[in-house]
C-alpha cells in the first residue's frame, strides 16, 4: 500500500504553516517549522507569485496532508461530499473528521493523526462492540468506540489516557476513565478548528 515515509516536517514547511504531524514535538523549540519556516529545497526562501491553480492545490494538499489522506481516496472522499445535501467543501470536512483514526485523535488517544491511525490497523479498537481496524471508516451518530479489553492493559495506551490533554470537540462524548466515545453529533463547519479555505479544493475538483 503506498504511504508517505519522507520527513513529516517538510509537509509542513512547503504550506507554510504547523500541520501538527509528529505530535508534541510540534509544541517545542523541536519543531522543524519554528526554526526554518520556509518551504524546503535550494529555492525555498524565493519569492513566487501564485496563481489560482496553485492557491486552489496548495489548500488541496494542505488538507490531505493534514489527515494523512493519499489522492485517490481523498477524491473517491470529495465524490461522496458532493452527492450529499449541502455544500461540497463542509461535506467533505464532515467524512474527512469521521474517519476512525480522526476520531480517535480527537478522543485524546493519539498524539497524531499518524500515530491514531497506527493504532486502529493494530487492532486497538472496537466500534459498536466489533472489531474495527480500518482507519478509513466512517463513524455515524450513535456510533460508540471502545478500546479493546486486551489492549488496555497497554503500557502505551495507559500513557496516552494519562497525558492526554486534548479538549474532546462536542460532537464527542469522550470518557478517559472507561475509554470509550460516543459521537453524539455530526461536526459542522465551526467544529472544525482548521485554517482551510475548502472552497478552493471544489473550484479545483470542478474544473
């Protein structure tokens, strides 16, 4: 399966701005973007003026990048957003936040998005009492994911619930005590605490 293996930190040099990849370490002096913030390679400090397309791909590969998404199945995502009711770009943040791994970034039990989606292939994870190993599922309202009886024994998991720190978003009924989130509610636009213009990624799709 193909994955991105380069340096995290040059994903967020080239937009220009912290995607949060590698955890805490985005957090402290560490962080490859506090130092050099500037897009990588022998010309990343050159002026260059952006045309429409370029902003439209810039904000594309800024949200796939953000959660850890490759093109075809970030398309195959977008076709699903369009067929909803509403708009295209809200739509498509709404699957793209219900994905499993994103769920469980957002319960607090991963310090990234790489590191949620580690775990669910693992086989950390139930949903609704099954076992759920597929980051990519879509978490439906009612849906409630539990960490599995054998994995909470975990020296890793038990020290993600004791330094988890993340605020839960309200369309997550979160408890650290039994491990467990429930969603509640779909996340609408202003759950989404992301700098995307997702209307820039529809014009570039609807050419």
């Amino acid at each position: 399966m193909a994955r991105y293996t380069d340096s995290s930190c040059r994903l967020c040099r080239r937009e220009g701005m912290k995607l949060f990849l590698k955890g805490d370490r985005c957090y402290t002096d560490k962080c490859a973007f506090a130092k050099r913030a500037y897009a990588p390679g022998q010309h990343g400090q050159g002026r260059k003026k952006v045309s429409n397309y370029g902003e439209q791909l810039r904000e594309k590969q800024k949200v796939k990048r953000i959660y850890g998404v490759l093109e075809t199945q970030f398309r195959l995502t977008f076709e699903r957003a369009e067929k909803m009711q509403g708009m295209a770009g809200e739509n498509l943040l709404n699957l793209l936040e219900r994905r499993l791994d994103n769920v469980v970034y957002r319960m607090g039990l991963a310090a990234s998005r790489k590191e949620a989606r580690q775990l669910v292939r693992h086989g950390h994870f139930n949903l609704n009492g099954h076992k759920a190993n597929i980051p990519s599922m879509t978490i439906s309202v009612g849906d409630v994911i539990t960490v599995k009886e054998t994995s909470r024994s975990s020296v890793k998991i038990k020290s993600l619930v004791e330094n988890s720190t993340r605020v839960a978003p309200k369309w997550l009924d979160v408890s650290l005590e039994s491990m467990s989130a429930k969603m509640v509610a779909n996340p609408t636009r202003e759950d989404i605490d992301l700098e995307v213009a997702e209307h820039l990624i529809v014009e570039l799709y609807s050419k």
